[in-house]
C-alpha cells in the first residue's frame, strides 16, 4: 500500500525548524511521507511561533486558503503544533474548526499515536504537556540523518527568565538541558554523514547545565570529533555567561568567535520594565570581557523598540548601545503584545511612533552591518562552503563570523574550508574569489 502524503510548514525560529525536521521523521513511522506540493498532501502540520502577533495571524490566514483549496476535495487531517498550540490550547478550535489536533511543543512526539487515535475515533484532541525529558528520550530513536554541511542540534529548552514581554516560559516551561551523552551521539551520527558545524541551540542555551556538564565542557566534548571543525551556539541570555565560558572564546580554535546577544534595550528603565535584570552598563562590561579574551569576536542582537513605557530619551539610550558596540547584524521589531504575559496590560505606545523609533533604530543598524562587510573587501576569510547556489554558477558558505559569501563554484565542495579573497559586499553578503 502507498503512504499517504503530509505537508509541513515552520513558523518563526530556528527551534522550530529543528523540531519540524523530527516530526517529519515521526511521521516517516507511521508510514506518511513529506510533501512540497499541499495541493497532494493528506495531512497538514503547522509548527506555529507564538512570539509576534503577525506570525500567529498569518497562522489561521494559511489554514483559511487551504480549507478553501480543499472545499470540493477530501478534507485532510490538519494538526496545529508548537507555541500557538500550546498558548491557546482549545481555544484554537474557536479560531478554526479545520483543524483537528492540538499539540504543543514538548508533546510533539507524541503525533504518531495522536493521528493514529482521531483517524479512529474522529474526535479532536488537545495535547500541550509539558514533559520534555520524555520527548528526548522518544525522539532519540527517531534519528534519521541526511547530508548537511551545517547542523542545528537543540540542547537545552524553556526559561526560567519572565521577561514581562515573552511567552517562551509559558510555551516552552521551565529550563531543561538534554543529555550531555545524547547531544554527543547525535553529534558522532550527524559528522559520520558530513556535518562540519555543528550549531547548538536553546531558549537560554548559555544556561546549560547537564549534571556537571556546563556548556563550556558540552563545546570541549563536541571539538573533540575530529569531523567537527565549527561550533556555534544560540541564543543567549547576558546572564548566563560564567568566567568559563568566556575564556572558551580564547581556549577552542573551534568555537567561532561570533556570539548572539539579545540586548532589547539600553535604557536601564526599559531593561528593569522588562524584568531583563542587567544594566546597559553590565551589558557593554560584557562585551568588553569578551573582546579582552578574543578581539576577533563579532556580536550579532535582538531589540524591541516601542515597548511600553519607553520615552525618547529611552530610545537614544538604545541608540547610544549601538553605536557603541557596532554589532554586524541584528534583529529589531516593534513590541508586540503577547496575551498572557505582564506587558500586555501596560499603556501601549503609538503605532506611529514606535514605526519611526523603527526605522531610526534599523537604519543605524544597517549602517553599521555594511560597514562591517566592507571592511572585508580585501581581506581573506576563512569560508565554510555548504552548497551550490540556485542556479548552479556559484557556491555558498559562510565565514567565522556567520556572514553569507559566495564564489564561483570552480574547486570547491561542499564541506570545504577554504580561504577566499573578499572582493565586494553588499548589507547582506560578501562575494570573493579563492586566495
């Protein structure tokens, strides 16, 4: 008999991404095979973020065009996972009566048994447990793993934070950090298939702490496989960096030196509104300390703009941060009320003017992540190529400090580590010839 076919779509982070690839694998069990075409597809799953409103909008606007597209066909089992599952539960229902399981994501490995049971009984159902050392322990005999030069593992999920402004503690629940001993399998089994980077992932992946295993012993453990050449981490909570772990930055020539560091704000009043609990000033002692072990060292951010409460003289504060520090990439929104957490009872500013502070904030970014390219013009870079690009003319890969490069694709494969001569830039990219 043929399997039946399923379509599967990630919303928001890279989490969700690295979620989405297991599902598929959970769903290889039960015989469905994955999909690109949804017009053929026998089940949907949505694996949904919770952290924006727009992305949870755009959420039930794709279910309403696939309920149309499928209004003279068959209706195929829909399943909405992740956060928005998760936030909003049964309530779900009330917002779409297409969709027919409700699984949150820590209760993801539980889908083989959740289609199984309503494909007999027709019945809705609601899964949003929140029991992720059991998802590990299922989803390590679920590990199917393909050809990729570079590859996310998660190691740590949850918050224990309550940032006032974030669901993650209410989606995700509380800190967990995955066995030190599973990580490594993963990471023997993913090199023996090519992987060369390998990108550790979590809420606050800085706080790992597996028994006695810290993150600065997980980054040891892992640079000890030979077929390993890069480790990077993401994402960060500027708490959670201990004098062992900055001095890695200096100690493992594997870890590269570029570190994703949310600040969201730099004003100290923004920061205590959003229960960041640091300082502007204890943020850039961080990042000197970090220069002070490797000045090679590029810094990548989140920031909100528009939270409630902030002044204009607030916002020069965050301004003042960028300027200071000079980041080569980051991400800026605006704020975005997520029911259920503090913030979201608090007077809201103006959506004129938190698009403005947006635009000032995102051009003084910009500015600064092209500066940083062109000063590569010119220099050599150590690239890690991944791929050929679309149309098969060039090869992509990326530089120490995560920076997209692209050359031609004479003498290169995938997995290669190659010097290349930085010739021209654009905000996003480098293009460069072999040295």
């Amino acid at each position: 008999m043929k399997n039946k076919n399923f379509f599967i779509k990630s919303f928001g982070c890279q989490m969700n991404e690295y979620d989405s690839n297991k599902i598929v694998q959970l769903m290889n069990s039960i015989e469905y095979d994955q999909t690109d075409n949804p017009d053929e597809a026998e089940c949907f799953i949505f694996n949904t973020c919770h952290i924006r409103e727009k992305a949870n909008q755009k959420v039930y606007s794709d279910i309403g065009k696939i309920k149309k597209n499928f209004r003279f066909k068959k209706k195929p089992i829909f399943v909405l996972a992740g956060c928005v599952a998760q936030a909003e539960s049964n309530i779900v229902f009330e917002k779409s009566d297409y969709i027919d399981i409700v699984v949150g994501p820590q209760s993801y490995h539980k889908l083989p048994e959740l289609i199984n049971s309503f494909k007999s009984n027709k019945k809705k159902i609601v899964n949003t447990d929140l029991d992720v050392d059991e998802k590990f322990s299922v989803l390590d005999q679920f590990k199917h793993y393909k050809s990729k030069v570079s590859n996310f593992i998660t190691i740590q999920e949850g918050c224990d934070k309550f940032c006032k402004f974030c669901v993650v503690p209410y989606t995700r629940g509380p800190e967990f950090s995955r066995s030190s001993e599973s990580i490594i399998q993963e990471v023997s089994k993913l090199s023996a298939t090519g992987t060369k980077e390998i990108i550790l992932l979590g809420q606050n992946v800085s706080s790992y702490n597996y028994r006695d295993t810290s993150l600065a012993k997980l980054i040891n453990m892992i640079s000890e496989n030979p077929e390993i050449e890069r480790i990077r981490f993401t994402t960060s909570h500027p708490n959670d960096f201990d004098e062992e772990l900055i001095n890695m930055f200096g100690e493992n020539e594997k870890l590269m030196p570029q570190i994703h560091l949310p600040a969201q704000s730099g004003s100290d009043k923004i920061l205590k509104y959003m229960n960041r609990n640091y300082t502007k000033k204890k943020y850039l002692d961080l990042i000197a300390k970090f220069l002070s072990i490797n000045p090679n060292i590029e810094f990548s951010s989140d920031f909100i703009v528009g939270y409630p409460g902030e002044t204009e003289d607030d916002f020069n504060e965050t301004l003042d941060l960028i300027h200071q520090v000079k980041f080569s990439t980051s991400y800026s929104f605006i704020y975005s009320q997520r029911p259920g957490t503090p913030a979201v009872n608090q007077d809201q500013l103006s959506p004129e003017v938190c698009e403005n502070r947006l635009k000032i904030l995102q051009d003084a970014l910009f500015d600064y992540q092209l500066a940083f390219n062109t000063q590569r013009v010119g220099k050599i870079e150590k690239v890690l190529f991944e791929n050929l690009t679309q149309n098969g003319e060039q090869f992509f890969g990326r530089n120490e400090h995560m920076i997209p490069v692209f050359t031609k694709k004479d003498g290169i494969n995938s997995g290669d580590i190659k010097k290349v001569v930085i010739k021209d830039c654009n905000k996003n990219n480098l293009f460069g010839i072999l040295a």
